[in-house]
C-alpha cells in the first residue's frame, strides 16, 4: 500500500493537470481565489509561493506525489490519500485563527511568496540544520496555524497510515519533511514499534550530479519521506490499482 499526502480534491486536480499536458492543452488556472470564501488571499499566496519554489528547482507543485502514484501502480500496489478533505480543513484552519495571526500569516505568506531563491535556499538549510527549533519558532509566532497545519494533520495522516496496515502487510507513506517526526511519533504512540519503521528521504536516493546543488550542496528535492512498515507474515493477495475517485472542486496545495 502506498499513502499518499494527498486528498482526494487534490489528486483529482493533479491527474487532471497530467492528462492536459500529455494531451498538449495549456494548464488550466487552478481555482479562483474569490470562491475560497474566508482567507482566500492568503491560500492565493500560498499556492503561488509552492508553486515559484517548485519552478525554481525545475519542477511543479504535486510532481513528487503523482510519481509515487505512478510507481504504485507500475508495482501494482494499491493506493490510499491520507490528508484531511482540504476544503473542510482550509476552512476549520482559517475558522480558528485569531485577528492578529490571520495579519501576520498573511504578510508572511505574501512575502514569501515573492522571496528570492537565494533566501529559499537560506531557509531550507536552517530547516535541515535543526528542525526541532524551525518548528518550535513557528508555533510561537504561528501557534494556532501549527497546530492545524501540523499537528492536526500529522494525527490524521498517522491514523491513516495504521488504516493501511491493517489491510497490507508493506506501507509505503510519502508525505513532506514538515511531517516526518510527527508522523513517527504518533505511529509509535499507537504501538507501532520502533525497529518497525523506516525512513528513507528522497534527497537519499537522488544522484547527486542528476540536478544543480540545493541547500547546503544536497540536490533539489520536495522534501518527502517514506514511512516504512516492515513486512508481516502472509500477506494478502492485492487487487489491481484503481486511480482514486473524488468529488470535482478547487485543487488545493498544501505545505
């Protein structure tokens, strides 16, 4: 089973967004931000800066999850979406912000939308250096935008991956740094043991000479991991892959 850090809105939009450039169509314009209702500017923001940071490395926002679907499906494993429905959760994250942090979210985000690569770059090597601190710096000026974006969404992402395991013996889950030990942690609160997860970063398994230096000399990569659980005895014979099915609405991309 492979877990993806994808809704179902999401990888509708993402296979849509495949299925036009093989076809040589132009990229459809992603939503309207007037229809997002509450903090629409800032979802506006945040879509544009993944969007300029994936372009700046040479890729595009959703390139490394339809990948590992594509994978999946050349191995014949099945797939699971593991995020929470990103218009409820936009929704429930923009509903509980205070006055004063939707302000300072919104000058964040709109500033970082437009930062220079160089300063991508500075940041993402002070993540690399020390993630805990990255974190704890974001829940003081962000408390309640890290517990949505973050812990929330950590708990229901691991949940999600215990689901899978109950039905397949080998998990594969792969979803962005920022959730990496969060994830682990809640997997082990649940009873997971140790020695039975694996984590293997993509910047890992990238040749070096494949693409230009990224931080601190390490290749371009979006960040995600994959959270291993170790094969069990007999495991069950798999269905042939279905692509996931869901609803029509606004893609949404979330960090």
């Amino acid at each position: 089973m492979v877990c993806l850090e994808l809704d179902g809105v999401r990888m509708k939009a993402l296979l849509e967004q495949r299925r036009r450039e093989h076809e040589g169509l132009p990229r459809e314009r992603g939503f309207d931000w007037r229809t997002i209702g509450r903090g629409g500017v800032i979802f506006a923001f945040l879509v544009l800066m993944q969007e300029r940071l994936a372009g700046a490395y040479g890729s595009r926002a959703g390139d490394e999850m339809l990948a590992a679907y594509e994978a999946a499906r050349e191995v014949g494993a099945r797939t699971e979406l593991i995020d929470k429905d990103s218009g409820a959760f936009f929704r429930e994250w923009m509903g509980s912000l205070s006055v004063g942090e939707r302000v300072r979210l919104l000058l964040s985000v709109a500033w970082g939308a437009f930062a220079s690569r160089k300063r991508v770059e500075r940041d993402l090597e002070q993540f690399y250096r020390d993630e805990d601190a990255f974190l704890r710096e974001l829940a003081e000026q962000f408390p309640d935008t890290k517990r949505a974006l973050i812990d929330e969404r950590n708990e229901h992402m691991a949940r999600g991956i215990e689901g899978a395991h109950r039905s397949a013996p080998v998990v594969v889950a792969v979803v962005g740094e920022g959730h990496l030990a969060g994830i682990r942690a809640e997997l082990l609160k649940a009873g997971q043991p140790v020695d039975g997860i694996r984590i293997i970063s993509l910047r890992e398994l990238q040749e070096p000479a494949s693409a230009p230096a990224g931080p601190a000399g390490a290749p371009p990569s979006n960040a995600e991991f994959q959270v291993t659980f170790r094969p069990g005895p007999d495991p069950p014979p798999e269905p042939p892959p279905t692509p996931p099915s869901a609803p029509p609405g606004p893609p949404s991309s979330g960090p």
